[in-house]
C-alpha cells in the first residue's frame, strides 16, 4: 500500500497533468485518468520517466460504470486513497437559442455527474485516509463561470455552479472526518480548453496550469483545522467583456 494516493480525472494533460505531477513531486502513487488512450499513456510513461509512481486508467467519464471501473482500480492498485481531483470537463460555447439536447448532456454528464459518482465511490478510502491523518483532499475543478454567468456558456456555467454547490454540501456532509472539500474557480487558463479564447486573450495572459497545481500544494499544507470551501482564481485583466473570465 501506497503511503499517499491521488487520483486526477483527466489527468493526461493541461490542468489535470500540472496537478499530478505537483502531486507525484510531493510523495503520492498516481492513478490518472483520461479518454484518450495514446495520450494517456504517452503522459504516463513521462510521469515515471521521472520516477513517479503512476498508473494509467482509460476511462470515459460520461459512463457511470467506467467511473465505478476507474476508483475501483485505483483502489485495487494502491489500496488507499487520500486526495481526489475531478478535474475532466467539458465546455461547449452555444447561443440559448441554439443548445442541442446532447451537449447540454455531455457536459452534464462530465462537468457534474462524474464528480458526484468518482466522490460517492471514493467516500469510504477518503474518510479512512481522514481518519488517520486528518488531511484527506477533494478538489473539485469548477470555473469562475459559475460565479459570473458568462454569455454563450449557459450550459458550462450553470454545471460549474453546481459543482461549487455540491463541493460546499460534501464539505458538511464529510464534517469533522478529516476530508477537506474544495472547489477551486479558475478564469482562463492556458490549456487547449481555452484555445478559442486566445484571439481575445492571448495565452501569456493567461493563468498558467501551474498556478492551479499550486493552489492544490497550498489546500494540502493548511492544518486540517482549515477547510476551504473555494478558490476563486481571476487575471488581473478580466472584466465583464471576457464574464469576468
């Protein structure tokens, strides 16, 4: 058994990657997750190029049973399981009177179900990790989307709402067991996410993947007296031509 675990949901590249490595770097056996498997495994394979130890999870988060399948592995794997990033998501930019029925469901089922069932499945490992270090982790990726409303992000924005509800729910529902909850709210971040912004805001004025990694390193290194129940994280620049973004 691992002496600290992490599993990241899209954890191949952009944020999710810059979290795990951040998380490798600080003693913990990885267990990644993505969609595509080339990828996947290209960044796995560099991850223990560094000598991190790190499994590699195929999974599509829009199914229930490949997120069942994918904490049930981890488990397997490691055995324990201290910090959970749901990072996998998805943002598809439409006019309200142009949303088709299976992008609102795709990011529904990306954005906030695969969170809700990688939590729920997880719950019994995070408390037990709880429990005996008081400094077990849910990181939750949502988006300053869901405290400013953008246009043409409707959809996004109101699934990234609710994953800051959910985050502050779990928070009470996990209590005084150990298990911190956070969602943490980035403007644009320079990843391939946000490659139709860049003509709006060129990518050197972006936050960078790190900036969230470290937001990550400073949830664990508070006391397990503080929980946090958000990080709204904005560019000096943004304002309400870009919704605040």
């Amino acid at each position: 058994m691992a002496k600290r675990a992490a599993l990241v949901t899209g954890g191949s590249g952009g944020i999710g990657l810059a979290i795990a490595r951040r998380l490798a770097q600080s003693g913990y056996a990885l267990t990644i997750s993505g969609r595509r498997e080339d990828k996947l495994l290209a960044t796995a394979e560099a991850l223990a190029n560094e000598d991190f130890k790190v499994e590699a999870v195929v999974a599509d988060v829009t199914s229930e049973e490949a997120v069942v399948d994918l904490v049930a592995e981890h488990r397997r794997q490691w055995g324990r399981l201290d910090c959970l990033v749901n990072n996998a998501g998805v943002g598809i930019g439409q006019s309200i009177d142009a949303v088709q029925a299976k992008h609102f469901d795709l990011q529904v089922a990306v954005n906030l179900r695969a969170p809700v069932v990688a939590t729920r499945e997880s719950s019994d490992m995070l408390k037990a990790a709880g429990a005996e270090h008081g400094k077990a982790l849910v990181v939750n990726l949502a988006s300053i989307a869901g405290k400013q409303y953008p246009a043409w992000l409707s959809i996004y924005a109101a699934t990234k709402a609710a994953v800051i509800s959910y985050s502050q729910s779990c928070q009470k529902e996990f209590g005084n067991s150990g298990v911190g909850v956070t969602a943490i709210c980035p403007g644009f971040v320079a990843t391939d996410m946000t490659e139709f912004a860049k003509e709006q805001v060129p990518a050197d004025k972006m936050m960078s993947t790190d900036d969230i990694a470290e937001a990550v390193s400073f949830l664990l290194n508070v006391s397990p007296n503080c929980v946090i129940p958000e990080i709204i994280m904005s560019r000096p620049g943004s304002g309400p031509d870009s919704g605040g973004m």
